[in-house]
C-alpha cells in the first residue's frame, strides 16, 4: 500500500448559494428595509395631520398689527428677533404657538409641528399680530393693548417708538435692564433699517 493509497480525500467544497436565492434574500432585505421606512413616515405623517393648527381665540381687547406704525410694530421685533421676516423657524412664532395652544416650551416635536403649521397657514403680518396681543408685558398686563393703557394710560395705536421700545424690552429673550434694553432695541432697529439714525438720535428715554 503506497502513501497515495492511504491519504483521506480532500472534502467537497461547500456548493455556493444559487445566484437566484442570493437575489431573493436581497430582495426580502430590501423590502424589510422599505417596509420600515414607510411605517416610520406613515407614522410621522399621521402625527403631524393629528397636530390641529393654531387659532386665534382672543376673547379681551386686541390691535391689528395693521393699525400700530411700522416703527412701532418693528420694535417688538428688534427685541425678540431680528430676523423674525426671514426666518421659518423664529422666535415669534414659537412662543405665539406654546401660547396660544399651551404647549408649555419652546421646543419638541409638538412645537416645531405646530411654528411648520403657522408658518405655512399665516402671514407674518398675522404671526406678529397674534404673539403681539396675546404676549405677557409684566405688571399684569397680557396683550398689547392692555400693555399701553398700564404703562402709558393711552391706546396701544397712540404708542410712540421710544415707548414701544421699552414695552419691547418686557419680551426681550435676556430681559435687560429697561434703559439698556431701550438702548439695544433702537440700535438694531437702526441696523434693519426700520428706524433712521437721526430719529433714533432724537428719541428720549420715557420717564
């Protein structure tokens, strides 16, 4: 008997998977893939349709927006957020929709639903108009109207811009000192252009 005789055969190698059931488990995985996919944004989709949109159910006093002078009306937004007419996502309008609907914060997914609705359903004239009359200026006073007569004892469509500036440090988000508010409100209206310099310099601080 030779070495030859006595060696063991080499095993059989191990038959590669179909090409046909390699495509198959591609296609299930694929599918699985999809399959979750589609159950996440169907998801997703439900939740935001659940989501209602803000109204506006104001039952005190209220001023349009319309009816305050631009300058007036551009205070409120130098202080809270400048770059509220360019934004999709400002400042204004969350604290409009957790508001209006208590949400309770700024943030999360019911919030972000609710400022995409908003965006979408409402100019930002109305967004403003809406945060303007429903926002709490201190001392008691909720809404814009109500703000005027208890700061000033006059309507809030007779408010000057150096007033409006103070009342707009009330919603400013660090809440500065009232005169270096005033300060800060009238320096970036200047720097939107919503307010000339030589008006700005010829404004006095209300006593």
């Amino acid at each position: 008997m030779t070495l030859a005789d006595t060696a063991q055969p080499a095993s059989a190698p191990v038959p590669a998977a179909p090409p046909r059931r390699l495509g198959q488990r591609l296609a299930i995985g694929i599918a699985s893939v999809l399959l979750l996919l589609s159950g996440g944004i169907t998801a997703v989709t439900y939740y935001y349709d659940s989501v209602p949109m803000v109204e506006n159910d104001i039952s005190y006093p209220v001023v349009p927006v319309a009816a305050l002078p631009p300058a007036v009306a551009n205070a409120f937004v130098a202080a809270v957020d400048p770059d509220f007419y360019d934004s999709d996502d400002s400042l204004i309008t969350r604290r409009y929709t957790v508001i209006a609907s208590g949400a309770g914060e700024e943030s999360g997914l019911r919030t972000r639903v609710l400022v995409h609705k908003a965006e979408a359903g409402y100019t930002k004239t109305e967004i403003l108009d809406r945060y303007l009359n429903r926002a709490d200026y201190g001392r008691g006073a909720v809404g814009l109207v109500a703000a005027a007569q208890t700061y000033f004892a006059k309507p809030a469509t007779r408010l000057t811009v150096a007033e409006a500036a103070l009342l707009a440090v009330q919603l400013h988000p660090d809440r500065p000192a009232p005169k270096a508010g005033w300060d800060q409100v009238l320096d970036t209206m200047v720097e939107h252009g919503w307010l000339s310099q030589a008006d700005r310099n010829g404004l006095t601080f209300p006593a």
